[in-house]
C-alpha cells in the first residue's frame, strides 16, 4: 500500500482505500492503526444480525488484528456489495483491499468486479482459488462476462504469500457455539480459526506494472525479511502452498 501511495502522490491518510464487504469492523481499525485513515468499510454488529447473515461476513487474520469485539450499542451500517455494483454506487477509491465471505459464488463475482473495476487491487483468498477453472478467465478478461466490459485485458496477479499460515478471528455470535468450539481457541476476539491456506492475490496496475512491484519488493526485502515471499505466477508458489490442479499444470 506504501509503494502504491508513492505512486501515486499519496500519504498513508489520503489512499482511498475499499473494502466491499461489511464485517464487524476489525479491518478498517488495523488500517487506522496504520495510518490509513481514508478506509470506506461498512460495520455492522448484534447477535441478532449475525444469525441472520453470517453468510456475508469475512474477517481479516488474526496476526493483523488488535481487537475483533464491536459495542453492541453500534449502529447497523452494512450494505449489500452486489446493489451498490448494480446500482452504479461504488465510491470513488484508489485501491480494493478485502477478504470476502467464503461461501456460494462470491470469489467469481469478486474476481470478476475487480478485473472491470480496472483499479489495483489486494485480495486475501484461499490457496485453492487460483486452482479453480474460472479463475484465469476472471482476472485476466478472457471470460464471456469480462470481455462483454470496456475494462482491457490484464495479467495474472501476482502473489504474496506468508511464511506461516494465518488464522482468523471469527466474531462471536457469528457461528454456532458448538461448531466454533471444535475449532480450539476462544478468546475476547472471538474464535480463532484457519479453515484454508490462504495469501494475497496483488495486481496493483494499471498504477504499477508487475515488473515495478518486484523491483519495489527487491528493494523492502531487507526490511521485510522472511515473513512472506512474492511469487510471479500460481506455477511459481511454494509447493506447501499450490494448488494440485495448479501443481499439474491445470
């Protein structure tokens, strides 16, 4: 997001930064944190609007969070991604940086609203996505739908991959109490779960080519260290990591 920022002509406050779905609001405080103020993320809160749609919430990894409980007295804010999209409502950002529900279609419509968005984006998906058979028509462009757009055609992302696996944070009183206890620890975050190996898919065109992130990323490696590897293609990840339709040439 730095090397983004500097490209162009931003500071940390002013990258406008999207998040397309809501969650308990976790994500746009660790941004803050950071220093990434300008975050347009909706929050919702309250069992009883858990129990109703848990099946469009997604939280950011553990490692990445500081606190995951919401006051129950905060307002309801969500909004649902696919309206604003059908409605022409997507608020002006720089950059999609999120981490969607992992159920029914929303890695396709994701992957597919991101290529015709035409804006750099992040996204921290399950490993198995880049395996599947729609994934390359998405992002690139070369799928019915996406050549039906005006958005041009774009590489395959790059990938940003972790050393050691993430676990994520599942608000309380998102899931069932006896299904999230199988899962081990519980905490004043909520319940710590790694259903997935997952990292990040990263195309920050049309803003920088692929080849300027590698060269920036050469460049932070001393800084960075070991705790993530940057990889060009899916047939480039660590073999820990790749998917087996990838890994056969799929």
């Amino acid at each position: 997001l730095d090397m983004l920022a500097a490209k162009l002509g931003k500071e940390r406050a002013t990258l406008a930064i999207y998040d397309p779905y809501f969650c308990a609001g976790a994500m746009k405080r660790h941004l803050a944190s950071l220093g990434f103020e300008n975050v347009y993320h909706k929050v919702a809160s309250g069992r009883s609007w858990h129990s109703r749609n848990r099946h469009r919430l997604s939280c950011p990894p553990a490692h990445t969070t500081s606190v995951y409980s919401t006051p129950a007295s905060t307002s309801i804010k969500c909004e649902d991604f696919y309206q604003v999209l059908a409605e022409g409502r997507v608020p002006a950002h720089d950059v999609v940086v999120t981490n969607p529900p992992y159920s029914e279609d929303h890695f396709q419509r994701l992957l597919r609203f991101c290529h015709s968005n035409a804006k750099p984006y992040l996204l921290l998906l399950p490993n198995y996505v880049c395996g599947k058979d729609y994934y390359l028509p998405c992002v690139t462009g070369s799928s019915r739908k996406a050549a039906a757009s005006a958005a041009p055609r774009r590489q395959e992302p790059q990938y940003l991959c972790p050393r050691r696996r993430y676990n994520y944070w599942t608000p309380k009183g998102l899931r069932d109490r006896n299904e999230m206890n199988k899962h081990g620890h519980s905490s004043e975050l909520g319940h710590r779960t790694s259903p997935f190996l997952s990292f990040w898919y990263v195309d920050l065109t049309p803003a920088l080519s692929h080849a300027e992130v590698e060269a920036s990323w050469r460049r932070a490696v001393p800084a960075v260290g070991d705790r993530c590897t940057l990889h060009k293609t899916r047939a480039d990840l660590p073999s820990a990591v790749r998917p087996s339709a990838v890994a056969r040439g799929w």
